[in-house]
C-alpha cells in the first residue's frame, strides 16, 4: 500500500516538476539586452543574445530597433562571423546634441543576417554586440527585436515592460538607464563596504593576537611558579 502511495506521489511530482519547465522554458528563452543597466550620458557596450527556440528551424536574421524617442548620436558593431551587419539612419525630428555638435539623424535600426551555413540552430545561441552613446536623459531604453526562422516565421519581441511588474508575453529587451550621481554612488558602495570589512577585518585581528600573548603570558606565569615550587622542594 505504502509503495503504491509513493509510485503515485512520485508520478505526481514528475508531471509538476515537467509542466513547471515547460511553461519557464520559453519564457526564460526571448531575445536579451546584457548588462540590463548603464549610466546616463555615458557610453556602454551592450550584448544582445539571441536563443533559437525552435526544434527544426534556425535564426537567419535579427532586427533590433533603436527607440528613436531616445536616440544615440553614436553606434557602432561588433563584426560577427558569418553574419552581415546593416544599420540604418533616420532623420531625427528633435536633433541632440554630443560632442559639441548638432546631430540630425542616428541609427534606429540594425539587421544582422546570416550567411548560408552561419545560422543560429536549434539549441544554440549567438550574441551580437553594439557600443552606444551618449546615452540619453531617460529611464530606459527599449529595443523591439525581430527574429526570422529558416521555415519563414517570424518572432516580434516587441512588449513593453507592464505596469503591474509581470512579464508579458513577447518581452522587447529593455536598458535601464540610471543617473550618473546614483551609479557613482552605487559603484562607491562596493568599496567602502570593502575597506569597512578590511578594518573589521584588522579588528578582529588585533584582537586574536592580544588574547594570544595574554595566553601565552598566563602559561609562562604557571610554568614559572611551577619551576620555583620544585626548586623549593629540593634538600
């Protein structure tokens, strides 16, 4: 009875354990943007990692789209083996400026595609790097991605981040951008809680070897008396 109860309990949490992994699976599997933060005004590479989802067909092409409410004065790619870069410019309707210059048109959108032989294939993945900057005023950057099958589908990264904190569906990969103050701030925290350890650290340190000469003082007292008492005893 007791081995029958267990076989059903184990079935039970196989089936759970399975149905976890495959509602995660896909989830966890969407087109990413790596680091997810970066500084305002400050220049940044960025990693853009892209997983083929499919069982049968391979990743041929990837679009990324610059969001051109917040636009970058300079971009520039990583060669990737195998795979033909094209980025393309539009006319700004606000010019920004950089470099003490006025910059009229950026790069708001950039094509990867693959030679025959170079696609992404079913379980593998590519990354494809981008250095921007300045990067703009704002809280976050999103790039709406485009992922093209070698069967002909088409997978549109393009949601926005929700409101209520959940994941949505088909996530667009996002950049938080913090202000340059806090990321100093952030960055400083590291250190000084290192250097608070380092004299903690020394602390403790004085202290061990303060009790260790107390000991070693207490031993030789002891092993003195005891020398002087046998002296004493002898005729």
């Amino acid at each position: 009875m007791k081995q029958a109860v267990l076989r059903r309990a184990a079935a039970v949490s196989a089936m759970t354990a399975a149905f976890v992994l495959a509602v995660a699976g896909p989830a966890a599997a969407h087109v990413t943007v790596n680091p997810g933060t970066a500084t305002q005004g400050g220049y940044t590479k960025v990693t853009f990692r892209v997983p083929n989802e499919s069982d049968t067909a391979s990743t041929t092409k990837l679009e990324i789209n610059l969001p051109a409410d917040a636009p970058v004065a300079s971009v520039s790619l990583k060669p990737v083996p195998g795979w033909t870069a094209a980025p393309v410019k539009t006319k700004l309707a606000t010019p920004i400026k950089a470099h003490d210059s006025e910059i009229t048109e950026a790069v708001t959108k950039i094509t990867w595609t693959a030679a025959s032989g170079s696609e992404i294939k079913p379980g593998t993945f590519q990354e494809f790097d981008v250095s921007l900057g300045p990067l703009p005023e704002a809280d976050q950057m999103i790039f709406k991605a485009l992922q093209t099958y070698s069967d002909g589908t088409v997978v549109r990264w393009i949601d926005e981040p929700s409101t209520d904190g959940t994941e949505p569906e088909s996530p667009a990969p996002v950049l938080k951008l913090t202000a340059a103050s806090a990321a100093s701030a952030a960055a400083s925290a590291p250190a000084a809680a290192a250097e608070s350890s380092t004299a903690d650290e020394g602390g403790d340190s004085g202290l061990a070897w303060g009790i260790a000469g107390l000991v070693a003082g207490l031993a030789g007292l002891v092993l003195g008396l005891l020398a002087y008492r046998k002296a004493a005893q002898r005729p």
